[in-house]
C-alpha cells in the first residue's frame, strides 16, 4: 500500500497503481531529494506543523496523555494514517512536540534585546510570564510549567529532551544564543545560578497559582513570585 498523503483529510487514501513496472518503482524510492521543493513536500511540511502545533497545545493542556495521536490528528484535520509519515509512535510526537513549543515561544518569554542589568532583567522576566493571562491559558503556556510532573515519570527521550530545552532556556536567561550555546558550557556561565533561581520560582509561582481554586490566592501567589523574582534580581552581584 502506497503511504498516506500527509496532506489528506479524513478521505481514503487513492489506490496504488498495480500496473507500474518494478523499476519505476525503484526509480521513484530511490529519488527522495528530487521531491525537496515540490508542492508534494510542501503539503508535507505543511501538514507536519499543523500536526505539532496541535499536539504541542494539547501537551500542554493537558499534560503528556494529551498527546493521543487520534484527537491531535483530528484537531491537526488530517487523517489518522497521515500521522505515520512523520512520527514513529506517540513517544516520538511528544518530544517533537515539546521542542515545538519552545522554538515557536522562548523568544516570546524571554525576548532577545538586551536589559540594561540583570536586576532588570530578572523583574522584566518574571512581569512577563507570572500573569494572570499566562496562568489561565494551558494550551499557549510554557511547556516546561506545563509539563514538570508528567517529565519525571516520563520516558527517558523525553526527559531528555526537557533537560535539553531547559538548558537552552537558562542559556537565554543568561543572555546567549540558545539555538547557538554550547549547552555543556551553559552550567560555567557566572548567571547560571541566579538564572536557574529565577526559572524556579516562576515555575513554582506559576504551577502554585494554577493549583488553587480561590482567585484571591491564586492572584496572592503570581504577585509574591514577581516581587520575590525582583529581589531576586536585586540581590545578585
């Protein structure tokens, strides 16, 4: 049976052709760099981030079991059958996924411009990701809150890929490039401590203020972490 279209939704996939000769066949496996460009590939890379951006929502709404392959394909609109020819299994799509969301929302939480002192930064940071908004909306949040205790029982990939994407965060905090840090360096930076201190109590500020069902504590909680994360800052050398 040919693969499925990554492009199809919800349609039966058409029949191969039975009468096209074994080379042809051949011919056609063995020129995969031929289709790079093509509008075959296209739908292909297409269809590949509709189905991570719904996964990486669902992941982070609903922790690592929102990652089914079945309700994100449909929230993707593509068949079932698609989903094989860009993952493996679910294991596979929830560490894409997870990658997915910090190369589309790292810069959104930490920004690229520079702060004028770390005191500044620390206070920009924690303004920025201790909100209420932030608390309330799970599918477009930080993975990492989302996720920190589906990680610890989760396979061993996807713990790597958090302790992975963590690092390249702390590496941001501190002010590097993180799609160009050298990620064993990133524990010698002089910020990393005091990075590593603030990720964890906005974190922890955040993961307390979604816990709660009264909005009065739940608010008490995002406004002691800010101040906390400010002095926090301040008190860095």
């Amino acid at each position: 049976m040919s693969d499925p279209d990554p492009t199809t939704d919800r349609t039966t996939d058409p029949a191969p052709d039975r009468g096209r000769s074994a080379s042809a066949s051949a011919s056609a496996s063995a020129a995969p760099s031929r289709l790079a460009g093509t509008p075959r590939a296209e739908a292909k890379r297409r269809a590949l981030g509709r189905i991570l951006d719904a996964a990486s929502a669902r992941l982070r709404a609903e922790g690592l079991s929102g990652a089914a392959i079945g309700p994100v394909m449909r929230d993707a609109g593509l068949t079932h059958g698609a989903f094989y020819a860009h993952f493996q299994d679910k294991e596979a799509l929830a560490v894409a996924a997870f990658r997915h969301a910090f190369r589309r929302d790292r810069r959104r939480w930490i920004g690229a411009a520079p702060d004028r002192s770390w005191a500044a930064r620390a206070a920009r940071l924690a303004r920025r990701y201790l909100t209420p908004a932030h608390r309330d909306d799970r599918a477009a949040s930080c993975a990492f809150a989302a996720l920190a205790t589906d990680a610890a029982r989760a396979p061993e990939t996807f713990r790597d890929a958090y302790g992975e994407e963590l690092l390249r965060s702390l590496a941001a905090i501190c002010g590097e490039d993180p799609d160009a840090a050298d990620l064993a360096a990133t524990l010698a930076h002089p910020r990393f401590d005091e990075a590593a201190a603030l990720l964890a109590l906005c974190l922890g500020g955040l993961s307390l203020a979604r816990g709660v069902a009264d909005p009065e504590l739940s608010a008490r909680l995002l406004s002691a972490s800010r101040a906390a994360a400010e002095r926090l800052g301040a008190t860095a050398p």
